[in-house]
C-alpha cells in the first residue's frame, strides 16, 4: 500500500496514537488502513465412500489437486462460501455437513476452513479454473501431487476419524516451515 | 474506496474480465482491489463457575458488556489472536480450550469465533478499551446490557451446554433483523 485509498495521497507506515502496531496512516486525510487476515473456505466432497477433488487450472500450484476451496466474499456467510466454491470449482451441488477443520497459515495472513459436504450423486465437472475433477477412493488419492498443506491435512483428518467412525473439528496452525 | 492504494489514481467499480462479482479496479495500473470479511476472534474466560465479562470504553456499544474479542491481526493464528485479545481486553492471561462457536454476520461481512478459555486464579482489570472487568455467575449475568448478539450467543450456547456437561462447537448465521 502506498495510496490512501480514501483521499490519494501518500500512506505512511506509523503506530496510530492509541495502537500497538504499525499501520498505514494517511499524511494527509487521516484515514487508518488496518489490513487484516483473510479466509479460504472450502468443502470435502464426498459421493459413498469417494473424495471430489480438483485440479488446478490456474497458479499457484496449477496441475496439482486441492479440495474445493476458495476466498470468502464480503456478505456472505462462510456456509454459503464453501458451496459456491464448491459449485464453482467442481460444479457439484452439495449439502453442507459440519465444519470439520480450521487451518491457520499465519505467516501468509490466512484461515483455511473446511466442511464435511454430502454429494446426493456423481454429478461434477472441471470448473473454469479447474483442469479436471474426479472422485478418488483413499487408495488412490494423489498424495504427491497436492497443492495446499490445509486440503492434505483435511483429507487426513477425514480418512482417519471416519477410519472409526468418529468426527470432530480439527484445528491446526501451520509454519512457513512444517510439512504434513 | 476511490483511489487506487498501488498508484494513486482514481479506481472504478467493475466486474474483472473471468470474475462474476463487481471489484474495485485500478483505471491506470488496473490492479483489482478485493475486499473481504474479516474475523472478530475471542474468548468465553472461566474462572471456577463465573464468566469474565468487559463493559466496554469505546464506540459502539460503549458501557455495554461483552466477551473480550478483536479483530484478528496479520501473521497471527485464531488462537494467538483471542489470547492477545483477552489480555488487551481484560488483562486476563487464559489457557484456551476449544473452539466454541462461530458466529457469521454477513450483513457486515464478518465472522466472529470464540474460545472457551480457563483462568487459573481471579486476575483480571479493564484494559484501555475497557472501562470495567468483573467475573459473573450465571443468574449475574447483565442479558439486557450486551453490546454484541455474538457474544450473548456464546454464553447463552455455554451456558446450555454446562448444565449437560457436554460441549461441542456451534455455528450461527446472524441476519440485519435477528433477535437472540
């Protein structure tokens, strides 16, 4: 940031009288711009006992395979998030189950969040910014070729509580370093 | 929004060629500016059978009560942030528990998260934004001086759930006209 967005000016970077941490602080109009953490919400699919995943289409990470996943829109609730992302990125209709796991990937500023969803049938394609979709069995899940940390744990999380039987919210906090 | 935080021209309101929502777009170095939701996290701190309450300083709600929460910071975790938070708040170290509610706005584009989070000993005074701390028993607590549906929300789920012993993560969707 090096405009205010409200009058045009110059930013500064300074801590607002009151505050702990630094800001952008308009030299000229005042305004404050706190930047803050931003939310990716998603779902794992399921049709009987098979996973829908997507390969993407666009960077980062494009050719490798996530989970349907996607950046919040402001006025819309994070239920309503993960279908439309969902319907986007797979073009499947869901019905939404519990939220089952929280990520927190601090050193990029934000939270991953997954629901558990129910697929009525096997109904799906590639959706615009994705190369190919396809129900994989746990035996064949491409684990090499994952894009994201958060859709790896998810599914691991899933493979094991429904190993037996028993589903709870997970949450984990990822560092620049640690590998799942 | 009305100048471009990159370049500092003017921005127009546009839907981004392959985008299906309406975006702030730079005219000049064309840069889209998304907007997203941004996440109020916090804590419900027990000491023995009492819940720690803030009356709050500060606008809006000012001298109504609520859970202590914030506005979740870059390169911070959920649960980084509802630590910081409590201790800004209430001055109140807490160990957290689990993630206890979810509470959508999307009307205000925000999504509220809290904790359940234990106090080892009764420590705890306003904060800056604080003009009060006090511990509450359950027939204490001030249900018509709330500042945040939120935060009654909250209490009103752990509150149930203590009476059964058994707690479990509630998610909520507020509307502009809902009353709890």
């Amino acid at each position: 940031m090096r405009y205010c967005s409200n009058c045009g000016q110059e930013v500064l970077r300074k801590v607002p009288e009151g505050d702990t941490l630094p800001r952008f602080v308009c030299g000229s109009c005042g305004t404050i711009h706190y930047q803050n953490p931003k939310m990716v919400v998603g779902t794992l699919p399921v049709f009987e006992d098979r996973i829908l995943l997507a390969r993407r289409a666009i960077e980062p990470r494009r050719g490798l395979w996530t989970l349907p996943a996607g950046f919040m829109e402001n006025n819309e609730t994070t239920g309503e998030a993960a279908i439309r992302e969902t319907r986007e990125e797979v073009c499947a209709e869901v019905e939404l189950g519990m939220l089952f796991s929280l990520v927190n990937i601090a050193h990029i500023s934000q939270v991953h969040m997954f629901y558990l969803a129910a697929m009525s049938a096997p109904t799906f394609a590639p959706g615009t910014e994705s190369l190919e979709a396809r129900l994989f069995a746990e035996d064949e899940i491409p684990w090499d070729d994952m894009a994201f940390r958060s859709s790896t744990l998810t599914l691991r999380h899933f493979l094991a509580d429904r190993r037996r039987q028993a589903f709870s919210v997970h949450l984990e906090d990822l560092t620049a370093g640690s590998r799942h």
